[in-house]
C-alpha cells in the first residue's frame, strides 16, 4: 500500500466515461449522489474519440465528396475535385474534441470528480485506481460498470502497422488505394462505404450468407446495390485465412466454396465483433456472475448479481449500442436513487449509416409472426415521395408491422435518406402504444421524408393515397 494512501469516500463510483458512464455519472449527481469517475483513457469512451462519432464525420466527408463529382443530372458540373486527406481527418479530430470537451464540461458542470486511470476492484466496496505515476483508494456505496468493449482479433491476424481495426481506420494518415475488410456486420460495412466514398477501392469479406445480418434482406439488398455502384466487391460465404505483410502493404488469403484467393491491398479492417472489457478488474474474485465471453448477467435495473454492483452498455446482455449504453446508465442511476426504472427494449431503434441508410426499432415482419402475432403491414417507397425525389434519393421505403387486430404498431423498418433521424418518430410511436391510425391521422408538413411513415401507415389500412392499392 502506497504511504499516505488513506481512502477517499463517495457515493457512487462509474468506471468509464463514455456514452454510458457519463450519462450515468451526471444522471446520478443530478439525483443528489456524490459521484465519482473514473476514465483510464480519453473522457467519452469509444464513441465519441475513436467510434461512432469519428466515423460519421469522416462518413459526412465522404458523402460531401462523392456529391461534388456526382451531380451533373442536377445540373451542377465540378471539375477536378480534389480530397485532401489530412484536411478530412482533421475536420473529424475537431468534431471528436469539440465533444468530449463538452462532456468533461458537462461532468464538471455537475459536480463529478473525474480520476484518470485504471479501476481494480479489492471488494464489493472498495477499489484501486492506478496510473502510471500512482494509486488511490476508494470506498463507494454503489458502482456502476461502463467500462465498454474492445475489437476482437482473429487467429493470422495480429492487429499491427497494415492489419488493424476500427481505431486504426479512422487513425490512418493516408487515404489507402486498395483496403480489404474482414467482416460485413455495420461496424466493416459503414468504414467500408466511406473509404469507397473517398476513393479507395474496396473489398468486403464476410463469413456469413450475407453483410448486416441484423437487418431484413430487402433493406441489405439497397445497400449491396449501392456498393456495387461505388465499385466495392463484397464476397460472403468466405473464410478469412490469414494476413502477409510487405513493406508496401499487405496480403489477404481468404476461402470461397473451396477456393482459396488473395487480394492485396494497402490495408486490412478487421471488424468482426467486439469483447467486453470485463477482465483484469478484479471482477471474477468478487464471486459476479457471468453469462459466456465476458458479459455480466443483470436484471431489470442494471444490477448484477451482487447489490450494489451495476452493469451497462456493451459489458451486459443485448446489441452493443451507444444510445442502449445511455439509457441503461439513466436506467442503473435511478435505481441507486431508489426509484422504480427498469429497462425496457421494445422501442430501442438500431441503425446503420450506409448508402442508403437503415434503420429498425422494434420488431420486423419475421420476428412479430415468430411471437405469434398476427399481423398487416404497410410499405411505401422512397420514389413516390415529393421531398425525397427533389433530394434526388428515391431509393428506399418505410415498412410499419401492425398487430392485425387492433393496428397497433410493433415495429418499424427504415432504409433510405435520413432514415437515421426518421426513426425517431418511429420509436416514440411504438413507445407510446400508437396504431397505424394514430400515425396516418397526425398531420405530416409536407413536402418531407416524414410523409412516407404516414404513407405506409394509410397502405397498411388499405387506404394509400400516392400508391395505388393492391
């Protein structure tokens, strides 16, 4: 023990800072706790330094890019455009720190004490917080547990200078001629799209029998026609065997109905999954109970199996989302305060920020039938909408599942333009027990993409307006 190390007390501990623990962290302060965090890298965690945040900045770029070639069919004709790399990369490290800035303001702002470094637990309250220079123990009531997930490497892929992960990808000094990506889920697909986007020529490796397997085949089938279109060659059903490095670039061996293929390229993103950083924290000696590869068991208010110890985001069960990570976080804080919050998943929206985007919340056509619903749906294209025709972005529809019954709204799939904020609406309505009905007789401004949910609400009442019924 370090000399003069004499505990410091708070109410509550959070052990990482992004878009759960802080949220969880001021929620919490807000609730009249004295809180405590604790951040061994850069305050936001993931998302906002080297994930979701970064990736959509340099996605914006790439769109903005591809525009300024493409628009002669507007009328708009531009001559020799030019990327600067080092400029758009630029532009996403000022998006990343104007963010976090404004987090650790935020966290100030409400009276949490913010300790850098690293969390290990000697028991259910106590812990030790080290960094390179020293170690500080804490005693705390409650803990909650944000600590996030990491990217999983693959056997003949050692994460190193040319094969490297989603960080590196968004940490490259020069835009790759060729970049091979192992992995079609949205983390491989999104990076993907935008490297095409601003020039490279792109390969797509996946194991399964298609990329983005979470959603419905008929929205993927959008995106693969928007991938071809920007020259990426997506191969599935094919095994990644190994990666040989030159000092140019680097050598991918991969497997196809018993072939074996190469392909070179500049770089190689592997992307297939991410483990929860639930190790080296002292966790397993604390007798927690665990669910298979890291993931902490807990119940309806975040709490493991010892009372006041609290799980959320990406180290406990359900789909590794920023925005699930946030609302558990509310979620964990609200029930060390003492009140009744529980999670409920029904209207948590996923989505993906390809071309086009997609987006779901709730439950598909599928997966409502295999509950045994009976159920109407209603489907309206992108290509019969006034607004999405002016943004010339007719690709895409709104699909609304109903419970046959009564018409109330059990889920909703998006892909297209701006499907990303277009769900919103989406979820609320499935938040607040709507049926088709409450949706088709809101007043829509017209003309805007929000029309289109309108739309397939009035085809699943069999009462379309700007489609001919069936």
């Amino acid at each position: 023990m370090v000399v003069g190390d004499f505990p410091i007390e708070t109410d509550t501990l959070v052990v990482g800072s992004g878009p759960g623990g802080y949220v969880a962290a001021i929620r919490a302060a807000q609730l009249g706790q004295k809180v405590t965090i604790v951040e061994k890298n850069t305050i936001g965690g993931v998302c906002l330094n080297v994930g979701c945040i970064p990736s959509k900045a340099l996605i914006s770029v790439g769109h903005r890019f591809v525009s300024a070639q493409d628009a002669d069919d507007m009328g708009i004709t531009a001559s020799d455009v030019k990327l600067d790399f080092s400029k758009a990369m630029a532009f996403k490290e000022g998006v990343v720190k104007k963010l976090t800035g404004g987090v650790e303001g935020l966290l100030k702002g409400n009276k949490v004490e913010i300790v850098k470094g690293e969390a290990y637990f000697v028991d259910a309250n106590t812990a030790r917080v080290m960094n390179d220079t020293s170690a500080q123990t804490y005693k705390f009531k409650n803990v909650i547990l944000a600590t996030g997930a990491r990217p999983v490497e693959i056997p003949n892929f050692k994460f190193s200078k040319r094969v490297i992960n989603s960080t590196g990808a968004l940490e490259l000094k020069e835009l790759p001629k060729k970049l091979v990506v192992i992995g079609g889920g949205y983390i491989g697909t999104e990076l993907g799209s935008a490297y095409a986007n601003l020039g490279s020529e792109v390969t797509i490796i996946e194991g399964a029998d298609d990329i983005l397997t979470g959603f419905e085949k008929q929205m993927t089938q959008l995106v693969k026609k928007g991938l071809k279109k920007k020259g990426v060659e997506v191969v599935v059903k094919a095994t990644a065997k190994g990666a040989e490095e030159t000092d140019s670039g680097v050598k991918v061996t991969y497997e196809v109905k018993g072939e074996e293929k190469t392909v070179e390229a500049d770089y190689v993103l592997v992307t297939v999954g991410r483990r929860p950083n639930t190790d080296e924290m002292g966790l397993e000696e604390l007798g927690l109970k665990f669910e298979e590869r890291g993931i902490l068991s807990v119940d309806k208010q975040c709490r493991t199996s010892i009372s006041n110890i609290y799980a959320i985001g990406d180290i406990v069960p359900g789909l590794q989302l920023a925005h699930k990570a946030s609302y558990e976080g509310k979620i964990a804080a609200e029930a060390i305060a003492g009140e009744k919050s529980e999670v409920d998943y029904m209207a948590i929206p996923a989505v993906c920020f390809t071309d086009p985007e997609l987006a779901t919340v709730g439950l598909n056509e599928k997966q409502a039938k295999d509950e045994g619903y009976e159920v109407t749906v209603g489907k309206f294209p992108f290509g019969a909408n006034g607004r999405a025709l002016a943004l010339n972005a007719p690709d895409g529809f709104v699909k609304l599942v109903a419970r046959k019954e009564d018409g109330l709204l059990l889920g909703a799939q998006i892909a297209g333009e701006n499907a990303s904020d277009m769900i919103a609406e989406m979820a609320i309505a499935i938040e607040g027990g709507m049926t088709l009905e409450d949706v088709s007789m809101t007043i829509h401004a017209h003309p805007t993409l929000g029309e289109i949910s309108m739309e397939a609400a009035e085809v699943a009442l069999g009462k379309p307006i700007h489609i001919l019924s069936k």
